[in-house]
C-alpha cells in the first residue's frame, strides 16, 4: 500500500494572512503535488507544473465546500 506523507504540527489557530499556507504532498517519498490555502482560495498545483499553468486548479472557499459536501452524497 502507498504511504503518503504529510505534516502539519501547530500548538494553536494560526491565521493566514498575507503568506499562504502551502503543503507539499508526497507519496511513497515522490511528490504528487502541493496544495496552496489562501485567504480567497485553495489551489492544487501537481507536480512539475508551474503557477497558473492550466493544470493547476484554483476554487474559492465557497467552492471548495460544495465539492466536499457532495461528495458525500449517493
């Protein structure tokens, strides 16, 4: 089974203000992509493309949350 990694270690709420928060995805130590938050959006960005390539997908909050709520639905 694929082991990915990811690591995040915070003692408190941390606001993102005017630096992103980006996290580098990894499995089995190859790196799959990194996802971007923002205070407007949450980007993945896949390996090896470059910013604001077409391969790179960008959704508002809002978005991103109607994503997440239907996918669980039947």
């Amino acid at each position: 089974m694929a082991k990915h990694n990811i690591s995040l270690a915070f003692s408190k709420e941390i606001e993102v203000l005017n630096s992103d928060i980006v996290v580098v995805v990894r499995k089995d130590s190859e790196k799959l992509g990194s996802l971007t938050l923002s205070k407007g959006s949450i980007d993945w960005r896949p390996k090896n493309a470059r910013p604001g390539s077409k391969s790179e997908t960008q959704l508002t909050w809002a978005k991103f949350a109607e994503l997440m709520e239907s996918a669980n639905k039947p």
